[in-house]
C-alpha cells in the first residue's frame, strides 16, 4: 500500500429532498440512488464507492432525517443516524437560505457533539443569485464549527471537484477496501427494484408514492445471454391505490414499466424483458415483518 495513499467512509446526511441522491451519483460518475421530487426517496444506507489516484472514498447516502410518522419513518431515521458511527466524515448537505429552518436545526443539535469533521455543502447554488451565496454561507457558519463550506450543485455538477479535494483533506490514511472496478455494494436486484420504484413515484400521484415498495420476483438471464427476464411487484397500501397504479387499460403500469425498463437496460447494458405486477399489503409500513420482507435491513428495525 502506497504511504500516502487515503481511504474512509464518508456519511451524506441531510434532510429529505435536498439532493444527497444525485450528488453521489454525480461524484460517482453513475446511477446508483434513485432520486425524485418526493419525500422518502432513499429508504436503505447505500454505499457507493469512488476510486482514484489519492485514494479512495466509500459513501454512504442516508435517508433524510426527518420526524417518523410511522414504523418505516423510524426505521428511515435510525438508518441516518446510525451511519455516523461508521463514518470518518460527514458531508451535510442544505439547501441555500438565509433562514435555517428547523429540520436542519435538528440536525444541528445531532452534529453537536460530533466529533468528525463536518463538511457542509449548501447544494443547488445554480438556482440562486452568486451574489446572494457568501450570505448563506455566514447564516449557517453560526450553527456549528464546520471543517469547511462548500458552495455547490449536484444537479449541474458544479464545484463537486472542490467537494472531492476537502474530503480528501479530511480522510484518513489506509487501504483500499474496494477493486477499482467497484462502484457499490447493492446488490443488481436491489437497484433494479429501486429503479422501479423511481419511475412509479414520479409517475404517481401525490398520494400514493410514499405506500408503495417493489420486491422482484424473478430476474433470469437467457442462456444466449441476450435478454434478461425480470419479473416484479409493487406493492401499494390500498386498493384504490392498485387501481390507480394500474391505470385505465393498464395504460399507469404500462407507462411505469417502460421507463424503469430503459433505465435497467442502461445499467445491466442488456436487453430486458420486464414484467410488473400490482399487489396490496394493508398498512405494510407499520408492520416490522412486512418492512423485513421487502428489502429493509432487519439490524435497523
């Protein structure tokens, strides 16, 4: 191992919605986290993994943390939060303001008695004034003692170089723990089933997004290697909510599973057959048993 050669687990933290999924898939160069306008997007810790010259950086992308309002809520929080322990640094992620509202408060007091270094990446600085920015920069200064502020997006990758360079500066030095080639410890099925639930909450209403899980049921490649057959199941909360997911003739489903099949077919970089099904479990994000048997980590329930 080179001397000077530095590696660690970096936590993304931040509240719902503030861009954590896209600026690891940014600073990865690909899509592992699956992102969407609406609460509760990412439900699982994802590690992503980004390798180069100097070393080499694991990311963990959190659930935002936000108040539980039912037994998945707190399985979301309880996953964030304990991703600080395994971390050699936290990048927080926020949105520009001159306000501090109080969900970032509350991460505030979480990270007061932290003793990682804390980076602070104020995110989608593309939608304000330059002008505007060192302002926000001095409102959250106030909140703790941060190891640096970097102003930032995700979205149109801007200054992320800068955000690699301060969490180099801040990383410890050791090993490599993954091959170059690795860029995430998902499972293929995991983010298959997570590239399906993307395209349904951005294809569904308001409603119904945060009440549906996708299980897949079935994922084969064909013996001449040109197709993979996949077969899985959204999982809805109601009824009605089948029927809406379903759409008249099919036409929701339908529209669902060709986006999520042309982002698949990028990813495995093969042709694929898919296949989607529709099922209710009545109330599944309050039941632990249900939570375990779609995917969630059973050690953080």
């Amino acid at each position: 191992m080179r001397e000077d050669y530095k590696s660690g687990f970096v936590a993304i933290i931040g509240r719902p919605n503030v861009g954590k999924s896209t600026l690891m898939n940014h600073l990865i160069g690909q899509k592992i986290a699956i992102t969407s306008r609406k609460a509760q997007t990412t439900r699982n810790k994802i590690q992503t993994v980004y390798t180069c010259e100097r070393g080499q950086i694991v990311f963990l992308d959190t659930p935002g943390i936000h108040k539980a309002k039912n037994k998945l809520g707190e399985y979301m929080v309880n996953v964030a939060s304990r991703t600080f322990k395994d971390a050699d640094v936290i990048l927080w992620l926020v949105e520009p303001g001159t306000q501090v509202g109080p969900g970032d408060r509350h991460i505030a007091e979480q990270l007061k008695n932290c003793k990682l270094p804390v980076i602070l990446v104020i995110n989608k600085v593309d939608t304000v004034k330059k002008e505007e920015v060192a302002g926000f920069i001095e409102t959250y200064r106030k909140l703790i003692d941060f190891a640096d502020i970097v102003p930032a997006s995700a979205l149109r990758a801007q200054n992320l170089d800068t955000v690699i360079d301060c969490i180099f500066k801040y990383l410890p030095y050791g090993p490599q723990f993954y091959d170059e080639d690795t860029i995430t410890d998902q499972p293929q099925r995991q983010i298959v089933a997570e590239l399906i639930r993307e395209k349904a909450l951005r294809t569904l209403d308001e409603e119904i997004p945060h009440g549906i899980a996708v299980t897949i049921d079935t994922m084969k490649e064909r013996p001449d290697g040109r197709i993979v057959d996949i077969e899985a199941t959204i999982i809805c909360e109601r009824d009605s909510h089948k029927g809406i997911i379903i759409g008249k003739q099919g036409a929701m489903l339908k529209k669902i599973g060709s986006a999520a099949r042309f982002e698949i077919e990028r990813m495995l970089e093969q042709k694929v057959n898919l296949k989607l099904w529709v099922k209710v479990k009545k109330d599944w994000r309050d039941s632990d048993y249900l939570i375990k048997n779609f995917g969630y980590d059973k050690k953080e329930i």
